[in-house]
C-alpha cells in the first residue's frame, strides 16, 4: 500500500506516537476505507473526521466516484458515525474463505 498509494496512508501523531490513522485503498473504479482507527484517549476529537474527510477528497482527486466500507458486528456502534457523514447501506452479501 505504501509503495502503490502512500497518500492514501494517513496518521494523527501527538507526541511522537500515531493516535489516529486510516488506510485507503483505489483499484481504479472503488476506492475503500481500511482501518479507521483512534486511540481510546483521543477519541471525540474529530481525528477520525479529519481523516475521513481528507481520504474522501485524496481519492476524489484520484477519479474515485464511491467510497465503500465495511463494518464488522462487534463495531455495529460506528453505523450512526457514518450515516452522519453521508455513507449509506448496501445490502451485500459478504463472503470470505481462508486458505
């Protein structure tokens, strides 16, 4: 990811640790968010939203036109979040395998 799309690989650092980060990904018809995350002690500061945010318009720039993610059961409380900030429910039927 960080050889093929290092902008959209983005952290928050305070202190000299990384407290919020976000990993995007573009494979030149959908971009996708990776891997929100923001320490428990920063949490409510907007971190996430700077993230999001800035992501959104890296892949605009790049020609995304969606934006797609997935939210696991055990992190269900982040639907509201996103819905917040114009994401949307996509009936899909999801489907791994492990090898």
């Amino acid at each position: 990811m960080l050889e093929r799309d290092p902008e959209l690989v983005l952290g928050v650092e305070d202190g000299g640790s990384i407290v919020a980060s976000v990993l995007g990904t573009w494979d030149g018809r959908r971009g996708w968010v990776n891997r929100l995350a923001t320490h428990p002690g920063h949490r409510g500061r907007g971190l996430a939203r700077l993230l999001i945010t800035e992501l959104e318009a890296r892949l605009r720039a790049k020609g995304c036109r969606k934006l797609n993610l997935l939210i696991e059961p055990d992190n269900a409380a982040m639907v509201a979040w996103y819905e917040r900030l114009g994401y949307q429910r996509d009936d899909l039927i999801f489907m791994d395998k492990l090898l």
